[in-house]
C-alpha cells in the first residue's frame, strides 16, 4: 500500500487558471506537509497542518489555499496559476511534530506542475 | 534560526569510488539530523538519521556521524554504484524541518 499518495501526477494548465492537489496519508501521522521543489531542487517548504490546525505557512501568495478535511488528507488549492507556480509540488506527513527526536517526514512522489 | 549548508553539486564519480557529501548546521541546542535520498521521477526518502552527538546513521552502505563540535553531518560511501545516481539532501529538525539545497550524485559504469 502506499504510504503517501498525490493526485495528480502531472498537471498542464494555462496562466490565470485554478487547480487542485490532493494528498492522502495512510500511516496515521499527524501532521502533512506541502513543499515547492524548483528545476534546481531546492526544496521549500509552503505549508504544514497538525491536527487540521495550519502551523506553518511560510511567505506563500494568497492564491495558494490548504485544505485539511481530516488528519489523512491535505489538499492544496491554487489559485490564478502563474508561469512562476511551474515546480514539482510534494506533500509529506510524519508523527506529531511535538515529539522532537526522531522526527522524520515520508513523501508522495510528486505532482509535476506545468503552467503555459 | 535554523539552516543546512550542503555542497554544492553535481558529483560525478566511476563505479566503486568512495563518496563524501559535505554538510554543516546552524541551529539551537540538540537538531535531530537526517540524510534524504531523491531518486529520478521520484519523491524523497530517508536514507538516514542521527538524533544526538556522536551517533552515526547508516544505511544501504551510507554513513553519517553527527559531529556537535564542527556542526556537521557528512554523508560517506567506500563503494558507490550507478544505482546510487540521485540527488542526496542534509536536513535537520529542530521545532521546524530545514532541508539543505540538495546535491545531486552521478555514478558512471
């Protein structure tokens, strides 16, 4: 079974338009996570959830909207697409962020975003 | 605050070469310490972890010992394989994630 999955794998959309990812988790940890990885590899991170609270949002434009029905899932929404949002998207999850030591994050494989 | 300085790629090495990846910390107190792994096409994998000073993670043939004094956490390898090509993060966890700029290893036959 995988661990985490993301939907889609690959999305192609024009400027201007608005989309969604969706994450699911099936380890039954606590917190999710999205990160933008650039054509370089740097890897950034946008957004955390604990609990369905948001815990980090870093300086992400407003078009970008988590959402976090439950603990198992975090969607990302993105609003008014930019040639600038063009990045390999990935959402992580690991156990409750409090617990410190051993702290490890496991990963989708990614959702390739092209922005025309 | 918190950051991961890792060197800079790529790395190109032949087939049974030995490996070092060169990472150094800042950070407050006791950072738990971890080696990720990015394979082509794919998302990113633990390859390691250490959580206190003086431990060594190791997997797969890889090694890192967390050094306290130089802040540092070294990624080594005495044998490198073509399955080994991918791209290779320091990261660090202390209150929040911190993932260095990540270097990416090519190993030819």
């Amino acid at each position: 079974d995988t661990a985490v999955s993301q939907t889609p794998k690959y999305l192609v959309t024009q400027m201007g338009n608005d989309k969604s990812i969706k994450c699911e988790q099936n380890l039954g940890h606590d917190t999710m996570y999205w990160y933008k990885q650039d054509s370089k590899k740097f890897l950034k991170i946008m957004f955390s959830y604990n609990n369905k609270e948001l815990i980090i949002n870093e300086t992400v434009p407003n078009r970008f909207s988590p959402k976090s029905p439950d603990k198992a899932h975090l969607n990302l929404h993105i609003n008014s697409l930019e040639l600038g949002d063009s990045a390999v998207y990935f959402c992580a999850s690991s156990q409750d962020r409090k617990r410190g030591w051993g702290y490890e994050q496991y990963f989708g494989p990614g959702t390739r975003l092209t922005v025309t | 605050g918190n950051s991961v300085t890792q060197m800079e790629g790529p790395v190109t090495l032949s087939e049974e070469a030995f490996l070092t990846i060169n990472c150094t910390y800042t950070a407050t107190g006791y950072p738990s310490l971890f080696w990720y792994v990015q394979y082509p096409g794919e998302g990113l994998q633990l390859l390691l972890k250490a959580t206190k000073a003086d431990d060594k993670g190791s997997n797969k043939g890889f090694e890192a010992t967390y050094r306290k004094e130089t802040t540092s956490f070294h990624l080594e390898k005495g044998s490198v394989q073509v399955s080994d090509s991918a791209v290779y993060f320091c990261a660090l966890y202390n209150n929040d994630m911190r993932f260095g700029a990540g270097t990416r290893l090519t190993v030819k036959p």
